[in-house]
C-alpha cells in the first residue's frame, strides 16, 4: 500500500546552518526509492510516497540516508497525509487574535507526551504560549518578548518537555496541506 508521507526535518537552513538547496533534497529522497517526492520552500518540508511502513523505521531510514548523504545528523519528523488532515481540522487557534500580536504554530514531537494538568502553558518570558498538545502535535501562539521580537516555541518546547522537535508556521501546514 502506497502512503503519502510528509517529513520535517529539524534545523534546516536555519542561520546558516545544515545548508541544502531543494533539488539536492529532492535528489536525496529519491536515491533513497521513494516516489513523487517534492519540497516545500527552504525549511526541509519534503512530501513523497512509499510503502506503508513503521514511522520511526521510516524516520531512521531517512535519517541514515541524510547522514551518509550530507555528512551530518538532521532531525526527521514524519505525519502521513490522513495525520496532517487531522491537524488541519483540528485548528484550535483563535482566529480573532491579531496575527501582529500572535503568530500561530504547530510543533511536532518525536514522541507523545505527558500533557501539563492545564493549559494554556506559558514560557518564562511569557512569549510562547502553547494552547493544545495532541499527541505528537502541539499548537502554540509565538508572543511578543519583553527582550523584543518574538519567542519560538521551538526551544521552550524542547527544553520543557526534553524532547527532540521542529516546529513550522501554521500558514505553512495549512499551505502543505493542499498540496496532495
């Protein structure tokens, strides 16, 4: 049975760090057999085919590819397509929040984890705001911080559940989601 797969992985051309251009990504998950495989922009969203399969074997398989590839070690998330379906029906974001004020996003986990007894969870600088975890997938708002800017989610969430993550703008789930 063919599955459509979508892989996130951790830490792509972010700050000039782990840098590979979209076709040399394609190429790479095409090498490693799978079917139809396109990008979406730089961050490393790749959405491909395969046979059905255990998602962490997939995961370790992509991960060793990337490795023996690349050279280094990245991060690889995977949801199928009926997952990100789930996600996108699920939007639990207030749409009345000002998009200037509140950037939504969705961070998904490696694994599942112990939900806080209540939400929403704020981080110390109060510039994260996570609002639901469901599952391997957690939604959070990115605030304005008292240092300037705005907070990522990313590494609060990572520090506070000490779990591996990558987290995309919601605007570009929504946009990746139309892309099957």
């Amino acid at each position: 049975m063919i599955i459509t797969y979508f892989a996130f992985l951790r830490g792509i051309n972010v700050s000039g760090q782990k840098i590979i251009k979209m076709d040399a990504l394609r190429g790479i998950f095409e090498s490693m057999g799978f079917i139809n495989v396109r990008t979406y922009i730089q961050s490393g969203n790749v959405l491909f085919e395969a046979t059905g399969m255990d998602v962490s074997t997939l995961e370790s398989q992509i991960e060793e590819g990337l490795l023996k590839t690349l050279g280094y070690r990245v991060s690889v998330l995977l949801r199928t397509r009926e997952e990100i379906e789930e996600i996108l029906k699920m939007n639990p974001f207030d749409e009345s929040r000002n998009p200037a004020t509140a950037t939504k996003y969705l961070t998904l986990l490696k694994h599942d984890i112990m939900p806080p007894e209540s939400l929403p969870l704020f981080s110390l600088l109060r510039d994260v705001e996570i609002i639901m975890i469901a599952g391997k997938n957690l939604f959070s708002y990115s605030l304005p911080s008292p240092k300037g800017g705005f907070g990522f989610p990313n590494v609060f969430i990572e520090k506070h559940f000490k779990i591996s993550a990558t987290t995309r703008n919601w605007n570009t789930i929504t946009k990746m989601g139309l892309l099957v």
